[in-house]
C-alpha cells in the first residue's frame, strides 16, 4: 500500500486507459483545427478578480468551488474553474482582435479544477477541450460550433447524446424577462437560499433540481416569450442552420447554464447513458464578457467539452476506440553481444519510425517472450550468438507464431514489410 493517494475528487490517467484519454482529447481537436482554429495555452491560475467578474459573483463556480487563495506575494489567484475568460483574458492581452481579422478562433486543451461533490462524472480535477470565436456576431458561427461539436462525438462513434438549444436573450430583453420572473418567483413557497437567489439571479432557480421547486414553475413566464426581435431573428438562423445540417436539437427554454456570461444561444450536449452527470459539453455566446473583463464590446461564442464524461460516454454505449498498440516490434536478444547489436536495431527501428520496445534488465528468453506478447507487438526479433555469427536475426510474428531468419543490415526493411 502507498502512504499517498489521489486527492479527493481527483484520479490518475494510467495506461492502458489513458490512451483514451489522449485519443479523445485528439478526435475533438480535429474538427477544430480544421476550421482555422488556432492552438492557446493559458496559466493554469488567474487573478481571482478575473473569474469573480467573467464567470459571475452569484455563480456557484465562483462563490463555493473555486480553489482560490493568496501567494507569498500577496496575489489572489485561483486555479481556474473553465477557461473562457482566461482566454478571453489572454486574447486581448495580446491584442489578437486587433488584427483585423475577427473572429478570432481559438482552440484549448486542459485541466480545470472545481471544489464539487465528488461523485461519478462529477470531479475536482477535470478535463476540457475548449474552443472560443471571439469578435463576430453571426449566427453560422453559432452553428458552426454546435457542427463542429457534434462532428467531433460522431468521429468518436457516439450516438446517444442529445443537443438541448435555447437563447437566453440579449441585454435588451433579458432584464425585462429577469424583472417578470422575479416578480412570479416571489409568490412562491420557497427556502431562504431559493429566496435569495431570486434576488441575485432568478434564471438559475429554473434550473432547480428538486421536484418541489419544480412543481411550483410550472406556467412561470418564459424567456422565449420574451425576446426581442433581434434575439429571435438571430435564433431562427441558427436553428435553421443546423437543421440545413442535419444536426438535430431540442429546444429546451429552461436551459440555464451555470456560468453567468451568457447571452443570446446556450446549449448543452447531454448524454443518456451518464445518469446524473449528464452534460458532456456546453457553451454558448457571451456577447457581453469582454466589456465585463475591462475590454472592448467582443461578441463572442464557444464551448466546452468535458473529456472524463465523454470517455464515461464511450463505455456507456460500449465503444472501444481503435488505438494502435503502443509498441509494434519487440526485441529479444540472447546474450551479451546480441543486447549490443539488437540494442543499435531498436535505435534504428525508431529513427524509422517503428514503435519498438527491448527485453531490458537481462531477461530469460521465457519471461522475455511473455512481455513482447504482453506489449501488443506485432513482431519480435530474437537473436542470440548463432544468429548473429550467420548474420541474422530472427523475426517472428506473434500472431501466427511463424518465425523467419532475416539478414541484419536489412532488419529495417524486413520489418517494415512485414508491418505492410
Ligand atoms: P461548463 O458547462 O461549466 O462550461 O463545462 C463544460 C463541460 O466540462 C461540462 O459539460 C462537463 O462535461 C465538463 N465538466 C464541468 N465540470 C466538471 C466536473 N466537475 N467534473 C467533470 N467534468 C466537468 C464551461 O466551462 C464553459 N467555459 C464553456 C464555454 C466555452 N462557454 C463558452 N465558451
């Protein structure tokens, strides 16, 4: 037993998991990168300040699960909770939106961290790949997002995720709808801390898990009676969009995201095989966040996807994804001098590009041959003195078990062949 473990509400990628991990974090990244979405790095902490202001002071994020604390400096930081505003942050630090080129589209990839309720699906520590348009309001980008994400769980092989749609309105419309809400919210039986959301952000009641709360929505005014016209227009385009690509959604008019920056289309791609932890991904547009963070007026649009919950995703529906063994030819030599000569074939093999592993620490043939089968190998190249006096090596297929002399000047394209 170890002294340590992984902190609460975290674990660790090991292989041969983690190999999913990574191939799950690639197949989101493809789409991206092939709609000139270019790559950001972000520290993995901010200035406190930055998300308290982005991601909203009422927010649960911000006001109970975020690990926030003070350096030796005297800096208030916090390990950040998502990445939008970090990269909203980062992009007008560098003026990215000055170069004439808006949208600026950017692609991420990496840890977050939130103090939740550890529970399956739901962790402290958590992994998103992210994109971020920022500077243009148009609708095809919208879609173009939703398409792109939508692409990215096909190439994984899902199929039982849903895309829940809705527009949370502009700051023309929402606060006449936030001022109805409020006045029915306030007729209502509900507990002090439900009381005082009302107050701070009546949207996030809608989204109210329990059924007693639930019960009492039921003919609450509803934000999609209450858009502007400008709202509804943009809406009806992307929806359009989408439907032009057959993508399908739902309209879900309660769908209320947990972060406060949002404006106009939110959405949420939900999987049936999660249970409680359902959303797999979200995002939407954040018209506002870069005038909230001290910038200038940068309509923007993004999304998350959570790389854990996909890959709880996969094993719901039984997908193996197809990733190739991590080695493909597995070097065995017998003796001194062949652990010199087969030691320089396995530089060669790689420098080749071949995956290529090597019987280290002096084993028997017995146990050698065990670790070459149990390391996905195709191939194993055995050598012992013989051999090497008549000049070869032996190359065997460990699948069928057939086992050949091969020249040893010629070990590389012997090996390659053989691979087809
Ligand atoms: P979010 O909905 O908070 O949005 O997170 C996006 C995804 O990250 C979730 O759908 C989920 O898959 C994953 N996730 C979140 N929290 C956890 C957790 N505790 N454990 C495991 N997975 C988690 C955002 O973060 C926004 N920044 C998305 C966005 C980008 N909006 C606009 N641009």
């Amino acid at each position: 037993m170890s002294t340590f473990q992984a902190p609460k509400g975290t674990y660790d990628l090991i292989p041969p998991n983690s190999a999913t991990y990574l191939a799950v974090r690639e197949a989101i990244s493809v789409p991206l990168r092939n709609s000139s979405h270019g790559y950001i790095e972000t520290p993995g902490f901010e200035n406190v300040e930055l998300f308290a202001r982005g991601v909203g002071e009422s927010t649960d994020i911000v006001t109970k699960e975020m690990y926030a604390f003070e350096t030796k400096g005297g800096d208030k930081l916090a390990l950040r909770p998502e990445g939008t505003a970090s990269v909203l942050r980062a992009a007008l630090e560098a003026n990215l939106h000055k170069g004439g080129n808006l949208p600026v589209k950017l692609w991420y990839s990496g840890s977050y961290y939130r103090y939740e309720r550890p529970q399956k699906g739901r962790y402290r520590h958590f992994s998103q790949v992210g994109a971020e348009a920022i500077g243009a309001e148009d609708p095809a980008l919208d879609a173009e997002l939703i398409i792109l994400a939508h692409q990215a769980y096909r190439s994984l092989g899902l199929r039982d995720f849903r895309i829940l749609l809705n527009s949370l309105g502009d700051k023309e419309c929402r606060p006449v709808y936030r001022a109805a809400l409020q006045d029915f919210l306030r007729g209502l039986q509900l507990d002090e801390d439900t009381r005082r959301r009302i107050e701070i952000n009546p949207l996030r009641v809608l989204d109210d898990k329990r059924e007693a709360v639930q019960e009492q929505l039921i003919g609450a005014p509803m934000l999609r009676d209450y858009l502007c016209e400008a709202c509804k227009t943009y809406h009806e385009q992307v929806r359009e969009l989408l439907t032009a690509a057959g993508v399908a959604f739902e309209d879900d008019p309660k769908l209320v995201r947990g972060l406060d920056y949002y404006t106009r289309t939110t959405f949420e791609f939900v999987h049936d095989g999660l249970g409680s932890q359902s959303a797999v991904g979200g995002g939407g547009r954040y018209d506002g966040l870069s005038e909230m963070i001290g910038g200038p007026a940068l309509p923007s649009v993004g999304w998350a996807l959570g790389v854990d919950r996909t890959v709880l995703a996969l094993e719901a529906e039984g997908i193996t994804l197809d990733i190739p063994a991590a080695t493909a030819v597995y070097a065995v030599p017998l003796g001194e001098e062949a652990r010199r000569v087969l030691f320089g074939k396995v530089t060669e093999l790689r420098r080749a590009g071949v995956a290529t592993d090597f019987a280290y620490g002096g084993k028997g043939l017995k146990n050698a041959m065990k670790s070459a089968n149990r390391s996905g190998a195709r191939l194993a190249l055995v050598a012992g003195e013989r051999d090497l006096a008549e000049g070869v090596v032996q190359l065997k297929d460990l699948v069928s078990g057939e086992q050949t002399a091969i020249a040893l000047d010629a070990v590389v394209d012997e090996v390659r062949r053989a691979l087809g």
